[in-house]
C-alpha cells in the first residue's frame, strides 16, 4: 500500500500544522483528515510524517499504527470494519498488500 503525508498550517489561533495520512487508491490518494495529526513544531511534523510513510496505516480510517507492522490491527479492525469486511478476510488481504485492489475491483 502506497502513502504519503500532507502537510499544512494550522488556520487558527492555536497555530502549529496539520499533517493528514494518504493512501494511494487507484489513480488517486485518499485523505483521512479525520485522522490528521496536530504538530505544534516542524520536529512533530518530521515525527509524523515518517510514521505515515514508515508505519502501516488501515486503509478504511487512515489510522496510524504506532507498533511494529500491524500490531493491534486485529482490536482496531474488529471496533471499527467489522461491518466492511471480517477481519479474518482483511488481513488476508492485507498481509499481500490487495486489499486496496480488491476493494476497487468490488467497487466496479
């Protein structure tokens, strides 16, 4: 799975940026500003942006794991996708990175 981070400022007083988790979805990158990141100084934003690029991140929600690999993906999917997709299913398809191809295929 293919991310990138975006960057910008912060627009209010409380100042710092916003670093925002992207996966490559086809043609395109999916933004999860729901799970944006508030960094108060540019060493938080380098901090976030190599664990968006370094780290796995679900490909529903744009959670950042902070584990090793995919620790805790079984509790996080469970809470949250159960209703997209089993997690037994998911995983198979993540552990060989075709869950986003799968899921645009089920889309067509």
């Amino acid at each position: 799975m293919k991310t990138k981070a975006e960057v910008y400022q912060e627009d209010s007083e409380k100042g710092g940026f916003w670093v925002c988790p992207c996966i490559q979805v086809g043609g395109y990158y999916k933004h999860f500003d729901k799970n944006r990141i508030h960094c108060s100084s540019q060493l938080e934003v380098s901090d976030a942006v190599w664990k968006i690029l370094n780290k796995n991140v679900c490909p529903e929600c744009g959670h950042v794991f902070s584990g090793n690999g995919w620790d805790g993906i079984d509790t996080h999917w469970r809470a949250h996708h159960e209703d997209i997709m089993s997690y037994e299913n998911a995983w198979e398809l993540l552990t060989r990175n075709k869950y986003i191809e799968v899921m645009l295929e089920s889309a067509e």
